[in-house]
C-alpha cells in the first residue's frame, strides 16, 4: 500500500508543555523505513526545516500527530503533505458505539501503549515512563536527564511506531486516513493560534471567585428564591417550576432531573432557566485556575482530535474556553487592532439530514432560511403567509419537534419539553415523519445497516462500530453528528491552509481572529472554506452561514451567559475587591 | 468493521491539467444512501380485516384495482370474515352475504380491509351499509373518521379539516393483500369446519 511512497518517515517528538503555551520542541527522533536511515536531532540543532525529505511522495507518520505538527509549528517547519496518523486509525478501528464496549474493547486505552497490546505487538520500551515524561513535560531535565537519555526515550516511540505501522497498514483505509491526517495539521494549527483572552479580568476573577461566590447566589437567586445558603433546594425549584408553568424532566423516581445536561437542554428551551444553569454549574465545576491561558493571553489546550465516539474533537472542559460554563466566554476579546468572528453553520445538523437523506420536502425547508416555520407550513399548521411574528407559539412547537427529533426523542419526552399533554407530542412526531418521509426511511436504514453490518460510517470512513449496548438513538444521530464532524474537518482544513487565523472550533462553528484591515477577507473566506466543505460532503448541497463580529475592545457574549456575566462582573468592582485586587 | 474499499493511489498530486488528485475529498466520498445498502424491507404479515375504529381517521386506496366484491360468511360473535370460494357459492346460498373490500389504512400506517355491505339479492340498502359506503367512497380523497349513530340508524362521518399528508400505500398488490389478510379465513370445501357448524354438523 506504500509503494507509491518514495519515503516513509515515522516521527517523534519531545518537548515541554507549560499549561496555555505553545509545545517547546525538545528533539526529534525520525526513522526513515525505506533506507533505515535514522535522525536524532536535540533542541540546539533544530534547523529551519525537518532533517528527512518532506513533499507529497514522503508519507509522515505519527501517533497522536497533532502533537508533532504542534512542534512543526513552534519551529516554522512547512507541514508534511502526507500524514498518517496511527492514533486516529486505532480509534477508527476501535471506536464503539457506546462506554461499556470501548473500555472492553481498548481495556489499555487509545494511547501508544493501548495500541500496541491490542495488536498484541511486544510494548517493551514502548511502557510510559513517567519520571522523564514529567520533567521533559514541565521543562524540568536540565540537570537529570543528558540529551542521549531523552533521545533513547524519544526513540522508544519512534520503534514502537515502526512495530505498529506494518501491522495496522492492512486495516488503512490509506487515502482517507490521510485526510485525516491531514486534519491533524489543522487541529496543530488552531492550537497554535489559540483563543484570545481578557487576561487582566480573568485574574481578577480568579482572585475574587470564592469571596463573591455568596454575594452571586444572592443576586442569581433573587429571581428565583431556590437557595438556601450555598445549598440548591429541588423542593423550592419545583415551586418555581409550577409558577412559572415550566415543564421539567423527572427521573424515573418521579424526582427532577437536576443534572447539568438536563439544565443545559432545558435553559435552550426556557431561557428565564440559564442563569440559574450558569450559576450551578459554576458553583460545582468552575475551575478558574485550569483555565490554560499561555503568557500570549491565549486559551489554548489539546483539542483531543478524534476522541468522541462520532469522531469530533473532545477538548477538555475546565482547561477549554468554550467549556460548560458559557458566561465565562465573555473573557473572549480580540486583542487591539483586532476582531473576532463567529462563524456557524446555519441548523447544521438539519441541513445534514435533509442533504444526506435527499428528503426533497427537508431540503426545501432548509432553504427557506427558517426550516421551524417552514415544517409548520409543510404540516399544515401554519398557512402559507405565516411568519414567525403571526405563529410564534406554533412555531416553537415545530422547532421543539425538529430538536426533539434530532434527539431521538419520543412522544413522552417532547410533550414534557413544550409542556403539552403527550397527544400533541405524538401528533407533532407524526406529522414530522408524514412530512419528512424520505428521511424517516433514510433513518430507518441507516439503523438497519448499523445492526446487519456491525457499524456505520461517516462520508470518509469515521467507523462506530455497534455491539448489544448501542443506544439505538445515538445510531439514527451518527450520520448528522459524525458528518457534522466531517464538515468541521474539512472546513477546518481548507481554512487553516488558506491562512486564515482560525483559533478554535466550536461544535458547529469556528472563532477566527483577524487585524482589522483583513475582517471582510478573512471572514469570506472562511466562509468559502465552509461552503465548499459542506458542499463535498453533502453531494452539492451547501450549508448557509451565520457571523457574529465582535471588535476591540468589546468582547464576546453568549447571550445564555450574559446575566450570569454581567452579575459577576458587577460583583468584581465592589470597591472592597477592588481593594484587594 | 466494514472496511470502505481499498483504492491504490498515487500520493503525489498531479500536474494541472493531468488525473486528479487521488486525496481530493472530492474523491474520496463514501455513500450515505443507506436505504439502497440495507437492503431492509418491512414485510406486510397481517392485514387485518375490520371496520374502522370510531377514533380513526383513514383513507381508501382510491385505484379501482384496489377493491373488489366477494361473497363472505361473517361469524358474528367471532367477528370473523371468512371468502367463500366461486365454486362454492350456488351450494351456499344463503349463507354468505356480499361485501366489497377495501383497502384502507390509518394516521398509524395499519393496512386493513374494510369490508362494506352491499345491497341484499332484494335490492334492500340499510343506511348503515349506504353511509358506511359514502364514507369509503370519500376516504379515497379524504381523511375520514366514521361513528355509529344507534340513534339514527347509520354511521356519523367526519372529514378532517386540517392538511394532512396522503398515506403511503403498499407496493403489494391487492390479490398479494387477499391472501396475506385472508390465508386461514378461506373456504374452499363444502367440509370446512365454518359450513359444517352453520350447518350444525360441527
């Protein structure tokens, strides 16, 4: 499989990962497979460009490449043309359908290691070694470790790499795992750029969080009388609940539901909700500190390429800006000079199944710009000239429908969600699928061919593969969510190779940085970039964009977060914190 | 895993003007159409036959291919239907009366024969056979919901206001439908345990 290749070069670096700032390239160890030529290069000889050949006839192979093209970046090197990375293959071999079967499936993870005994390939050498680990990590090897003891360790990769290939090759989709390699060179590239912080309010903040954290409550809370203390009280959210005639999901013990994902869907549906979801999830999770925020004033963290079981990025939520807690998005600010810019896919995951399912009667939908208003009009219930003005309440039915359905939701779950008895539910559920035929049919295939062949693909190759434990739901979703990701690569890709400062991907959108001058430019051709991606892996179809500027100095909001933020915000200038800031 | 087809390619891109470029995404979609690869069909095991439920809106196959007459022997406490066979019919006069059967099918997607009385041999037409007929004749254009009415003697019918999608019909067709609905509910011979207990032989 690579004959064609006039050189293949399996890589490894080491370098020193201070939390928030870029990869500092420590060496590089590369084996050349066709000659057996061998590099071992130390910080101090790194040149401008990689000691191997590099073009579009040498194949550079990695495990978990975004790491070493992070170096690349760091050292100005040109990206490689061709790169296979192996942890992206292990995972598309390996990615189940569900938690159970991975940990069954990958007992010893996704990692070199976990590769390695999964093939049952010989791991001696391979097995971590954490001290040296550690002190490369942080930086902390000058005086205990010699240059030749981090180059043998760098080493042990590079052979276990040269273990690995020949064993994997056979099971390589080669020509898409390359794309996907390639999107390892972008996911490097976001990374690289980072996403630009307000640093002086996030000290400030850091400073003042655990003294303003009663003071907050108080003011959240007002709205809502539900605290007693710093103690969250179920009985006092059910009155509000009832008051406020907000249907809530219970458990099956009859009592609310009060996860974090449950707060989370309910706050899209019933906005008046979002405050008291920020501030739950900021009294139990915010962790200030692990926000990675590099001397540059950049938020920047591993963006775990390919880790979720539909094949997106999964980046961590304490240290990643666009974690739960969407208030604290507000520290986002371009720096002077600068703006930032939103770009999302218009109803991406609707867009997806209307294109994928070739439902002419969704694609129409779609394209009329609002698909809520134009299901209600399809169904019926709404006349032709209706807008979202004169049929605001019909309206947000179909749309509850529509997010319901992308959900996998059923009668008894949609009529909680729009707070109506489970007869117009099921009725809304059955007009969906008289409506969207060709999809439903598509849906029910798509669930067909997950139980008769084992597993489902993406448009280039992203496998899940399906066992007992498989929630049926999440298989009718993979094809949206799995494609969804499909698009963010590939845009992510032609983006970042077209110059475009893109600094993070956000499910269904990207934050891009540009200096004044170069707004329009760069914002038309990320949205180029957008187009063309959905167009390749929807057949022809293209998805609309939406964009959200925000200029020096203002900053981004969420509007989910936007009381939560100007709550805290106000908190901070108590002139007692001041003083103490 | 199902491994997408292997393909050789050519890793250096070529020349404008040359072959494409094999890692073009372009080329290297896999196929979405999941319906074409399942190759999945739902088989039709059961129609039943029955009138309407009172809370049901349905719809009749409007294509004349798809009804026809037949002489039927209903077991009323059974509420079972039973085709008597040509052959059979000049001995068991009498005994049957004649329906048309329907195809017809609910807002749930259930297909069913709805079997409608026809007039006597007298040419006697109750109104609960004459509504029960104008329903079925306007539930081949129209959602339709029909409720016995003791009071006035015949079926109350209701026509759905709303727009309500056409129903998706069948691909089978009507004597494929026959058979699946009536394959235990057939008589053929004069012996069959139906005739022998009408005729108090059973």
């Amino acid at each position: 499989m690579l004959d064609a290749f006039r050189e293949v070069v399996t890589v490894d670096f080491e370098f020193t990962a201070i939390t928030g700032e870029r990869p500092i390239p420590i060496c590089v160890v590369a084996h050349e497979l066709r000659s057996g030529r061998r590099f071992r290069i130390f910080q101090d000889q790194l040149e401008t460009t990689p000691p191997y050949a590099t073009g579009p006839d040498v194949l550079f192979v990695a495990f978990y490449a975004s790491a070493e093209l992070g170096c690349y970046r760091a050292l100005g090197w040109p990206m490689p043309e061709r790169i296979l990375d192996l942890f992206t293959e292990f995972r598309v071999h390996t990615n189940m359908g569900s938690k159970i079967d991975q940990d069954r499936r990958t007992p010893n993870g996704a990692g070199l290691l976990g590769a390695l005994t999964y093939f049952g390939i010989d791991s001696m050498g391979a097995t971590e070694k954490k001290e040296i680990r550690k002190a490369i990590g942080a930086s902390a090897w000058h005086g205990h470790y010699t240059p030749k003891e981090i180059l043998d360790y760098c080493e042990t990769d590079v052979d276990a790499l040269d273990r690995l290939l020949p064993v994997m090759l056979p099971q390589i989709d080669l020509a898409r795992a390359l794309l996907r390699g390639r999107y390892m060179a972008a996911a490097a590239a976001m990374e690289h750029a980072g996403v630009p912080i307000d640093v002086p309010t996030l000290e400030l903040l850091r400073m003042s969080w655990t003294n303003i954290q009663d003071d907050l409550i108080t003011a959240i809370d007002k709205d809502y009388g539900v605290f007693d203390g710093r103690t969250f009280k179920a009985d006092r959210w059910k009155q509000y609940l009832l008051s406020h005639g907000i249907p809530w999901p219970t458990t099956e013990t009859g009592a609310l539901s009060l996860d974090d994902s449950t707060f989370r869907q309910m706050a899209k549906a019933y906005p008046e909700v979002s405050p008291m979801r920020e501030l739950r999830s900021s009294l139990s999770e915010l962790r200030l500190n692990d926000l990675a925020v590099g001397q540059d004033h950049r938020n920047r963290t591993i963006l775990s390429a390919f880790r979720s079981r539909t094949g997106r990025n999964q980046p961590s939520n304490t240290k990643f800006i666009f974690g739960p807690s969407v208030w604290l998005r507000g520290l986002i600010q371009p720096p002077p000079g600068c703006v930032v810019a939103y770009v999302d896919w218009s109803q991406q995951e609707f867009g997806i199944a209307a294109a994928l399912s070739g439902d002419l009667a969704m694609q129409a939908s779609y394209r009329s710009g609002d698909p809520y208003l134009a299901f209600g009009k399809q169904a019926g219930a709404i006349p032709p000239d209706g807008t979202k003005k004169t049929h605001k309440s019909v309206r947000e039915l179909f749309k509850q429908c529509v997010l319901g359905v992308q959900y996998g939701m059923e009668a008894e779950g949609l009529a909680k969600k729009i707070g109506q008895p489970v007869i117009v539910a099921r009725d809304l559920l059955r007009a969906h699928r008289d409506t969207y035929r060709a999809f439903w049919k598509w849906s029910d295939a798509a669930l067909d061919t997950a139980m008769l062949t084992g597993s489902l693909y993406t448009v280039f190759g992203w496998h899940v593969h399906v066992s007992e434990t498989s929630n049926p739901r999440s298989l009718r979703n993979f094809p949206m969510q799995g494609n969804g990701g499909e698009l963010m690569r590939l845009a992510a890709c032609l983006a970042t190779e077209r110059g475009i400062e893109v600094c993070a991907p956000v499910h269904d959108a990207f934050l891009i940085c540009a200096p004044f001058d170069r707004l329009d430019a760069d914002i038309a051709t990320m949205r180029a970039a957008m187009a063309e991606a959905s167009k390749i892996v929807l057949r022809g179809f293209e998805l609309g964009t939406d964009v959200s500027i925000v200029r020096y100095p203002n900053r981004y909001m969420d509007e989910r977060g936007l009381t939560m933020w100007n709550t805290v915000t106000g908190l901070l200038h108590r002139p007692d914190l001041r003083q103490v800031a | 895993m199902t491994k997408p087809s292997l393909q050789t390619v050519n890793p250096a891109p070529s020349p404008a003007g040359a072959t494409p470029d094999p890692f073009d995404p372009a080329n290297l979609r896999l196929s979405q159409s999941f319906v074409e690869t399942a190759g999945v069909k739902k088989l039709l095991t059961t129609v039943p036959v029955r009138k309407p439920s009172p809370q049901d809106f349905v719809r009749v196959h409007p294509s004349p291919d798809y009804r026809d007459n037949f002489p039927i022997i209903e077991l009323k406490d059974e509420r079972e239907e039973y085709i008597v066979t040509a052959g059979l019919v000049p001995e068991l006069n009498g005994e049957f009366v004649t329906k048309t059967l329907f195809l017809a099918i609910n807002r749930q997607n259930t297909l069913f024969f709805w079997p409608v009385r026809l007039p006597a041999p007298d040419g006697k037409m109750l109104d609960w056979w004459r509504t029960a007929r104008e329903a079925a004749e306007l539930a081949m254009e129209n959602w339709v919901r029909v409720k016995a009415n003791m009071n006035l003697g015949a079926y109350d019918i209701y026509k759905a206001q709303s727009t309500m999608s056409d129903p998706e019909w069948p691909e089978q067709g009507f004597w494929d439908l026959i058979k699946i609905a009536f394959r235990d509910h057939l008589i053929t011979t004069i012996d069959h345990p139906v005739i022998k207990r009408l005729r108090g032989q059973a």
